[in-house]
C-alpha cells in the first residue's frame, strides 16, 4: 500500500503525519508541487516483458504526459543506482512510474521531509532542484519508468548533506 510519512528534519524518528489514502497522498504532495497518481496499464503485462512492451501498456498515460509537459525521453530502469540514497537535486523535473515493485522517494522541502513509498501503479513527479533520495530496499526488485526531457535524464548533483541516513529505509 502506498504511503506518505511527513517528518520534521529535526525528528526523523517520529512522523508527524501518515497518510495512506491515494487522494490525501496527492493532495498533501500537490500543495508542495509534486505530482503523484494512481495508472493502470492499458494492456496487459507479461512475466520478463520487454522495455517496449512495458513501455507500450503504459503508452496513453505517457503520451498524455508529453503533451502536457512537453517530456520527450522516456527509459525503463530495473536496477537500483546505490548512490541516489544520498541526498540528491536534479535540474529538471522528472517522473518515476513503478511497473513493478516499490521504492521510497523522500523530498526535502524546506525543513520538512515528505517519504513517499510507492508501490506498483504509482507515478510521482519531482519538480526540478528538490532535494531528494530513492531508496530501492537492500535486495531491489522493481521496473520504473522513468519520463524526462533530455536523453541523458538530467544528471544528479549531490548536495553533500547526510540528511538521508538519519531517515528510516525502505526496509526499516
């Protein structure tokens, strides 16, 4: 089930909201500029689907996105990149749809972090120059599709901030 914990930065052992409806999720996401949503894929899926098959069930929803934002690059990733646990900006916004599995996406916006776990079906959207850290769990197992501008997906910069590791995991 997907969730949203809102921490303080200065507890992050104790959240002080937890949602786990799909609106109350999106809304509370929406009045901090970050999109999230619910898709089902418009065709079915099979077990070791190709990138092209998976991104093709999914192809209306991310059509619609490209004409909405003007995305032009779309990837499917499957492996887990260890160094995106560190807190993290990127210079566009991009958008992460799970096919497959779960993730946590934590933002940190102004002094609050907002640790998303999305689950299978999920799209959230992180606007470009958030603070943020994905954590795949210790043994990964998902597929993303990831829906951005340039090819390259807009790199990384890394804050250099050790906010991350005082945040519980995905498999805390």
């Amino acid at each position: 089930m997907s969730s949203l914990s809102v921490y303080h930065q200065s507890t992050p052992d104790i959240p002080n909201k937890v949602l786990t409806h799909l609106e109350d999720i999106a809304a509370t996401l929406a009045e901090q500029g970050v999109r999230f949503e619910r898709w089902q894929a418009a065709a079915p899926i099979q077990a070791g689907a190709s990138d092209q098959q998976l991104i093709g069930a999914y192809q209306p929803g991310i059509d619609a996105l490209k004409a909405e934002t003007g995305y032009a690059s779309v990837e499917v990733t499957r492996e887990a990149d260890a160094s995106l646990l560190a807190e993290h900006t990127c210079d566009e916004d991009r958008l992460h749809f799970f096919a497959a599995g779960r993730g946590l996406v934590s933002l940190r916006i102004e002094d609050y972090i907002y640790a998303v776990l999305c689950e299978k079906g999920d799209l959230i959207g992180v606007p470009a120059g958030v603070r943020h850290w994905l954590d795949m769990g210790e043994e990964p197992r998902f597929v993303a599709i990831r829906v951005f501008n340039r090819p390259e997906g807009g790199l990384a910069q890394f804050t250099g901030d050790s906010i991350a590791k005082n945040f519980p995991r995905l498999d805390d």
